[in-house]
C-alpha cells in the first residue's frame, strides 16, 4: 500500500523515541534508522508549518501511576535516570507539543486529542517505537477519534520483526493507510 493524500492539516506524531527505548535492540528496523527517518519527517513538517509531535512515556519510580490490572506479563522493572528523554536529535523546535504518557497509547490520559483538534488537525501521520505497543495504541486511538490515519512503516520499529511484520500487514491497513518515509517526502513534496 502507499499514501494517497494528506490533508491541509495534518500533523506527525512520533512515539516514544527517548533515551530507554531507542537502546533496545529493535527489529525490522534498527533504532538509530527509525530515528533518521522520524528527524527527516519532522524536518519537513515544520518546513511547512505542520505540527509535530513528540510522544514520551514515563512513569512514577514506584510505579504508582502505572496502568492497574492483572497481566500475565510481568510489571516493568525500575527505570534508570534519564529512561524517558526524548533523543536530543530530535532538536524540539518551540512549536513541537511535547506528550507525556503513562501507558501504551499517547491519547489516553493526555491533552493529544485537543492539541491536535486546537491546530485543526485532521489527519496524523505516526512513527516510533514499538510498532505493536505505543504506536499501535495510538494508531487504534486516533482512527477511533475520527483522525485520517498514515502509518510510516520505515520509520517505526519492535522488539522483534514478527510482531513489526503483525502489525503492519494485518492491523494498519485496517485503521489507515501504509508506506515508507519517501512515499510521504514524495506526497509533501520534497
């Protein structure tokens, strides 16, 4: 699939690409690329005038403001110091709306459906890590919101290539359109 247009308004948000995450070893992608190609994005958006958004996700040291409920899997362990900056790469232009989130999904439990609605965005483009967890959540959330949903598949990435691979065939078409960092230079037109 590929991108078919993009509206008057619309904004890139990018998940979660922040000091703890971006040291992970990721798959299909490595980290350092996803980064790359989320910078050059953000770059082109504020070319234009076009809101970026940089999703970070954080949490209390004792985890008190952590997601309740019982999970097979185990909570998170304790986060080292500087865990949750966002990559200085990043460079935050004074326009960027910074989100800060405490569970998967950047709209839950944060003002992102307001600022976005606030700068008459109807469409979003997302990049970040990991494609079946923050990106994935916030893809269901804004499609659910009514938001136009383009989804950068190079430009995003998971602790392994076959939950990326889940994600980005079986899930994404369904909640909006999928492609690569130079189909959306392309329809920006870098």
């Amino acid at each position: 699939m590929t991108f078919t247009t993009l509206d008057p308004r619309t904004a890139l948000v990018v998940v979660d690409l922040q000091a703890g995450i971006l040291a992970a070893p990721t798959a299909p992608h490595a980290a350092d690329a996803v980064l790359a190609r989320s910078l050059e994005l953000a770059d082109a958006f504020r070319a234009r005038g076009l809101p970026v958004v940089l999703v970070r996700v954080t949490g209390a040291p004792d985890g008190a403001d952590g997601v309740p409920g019982r999970t097979d899997a185990p909570r998170g362990a304790a986060r080292p110091d500087g865990w949750d900056v966002l990559a200085p790469e990043l460079h935050t232009a004074a326009s960027d709306v910074v989100v800060t989130k405490r569970n998967w999904g950047a709209f839950y439990g944060t003002d992102l459906d307001l600022q976005l609605r606030r700068r008459g965005v109807t469409q979003v483009v997302l990049t970040g890590i990991a494609t079946s967890i923050g990106v994935e959540s916030t893809a269901r959330a804004a499609h659910e919101h009514g938001y136009h949903v383009c989804l950068v598949t190079d430009a995003m990435a998971d602790r392994s290539a076959e939950d990326h691979e889940h994600s980005t065939t079986r899930l994404f078409p369904r909640l909006g359109e999928c492609g690569t960092t130079a189909e959306l230079l392309a329809l920006l037109g870098d």
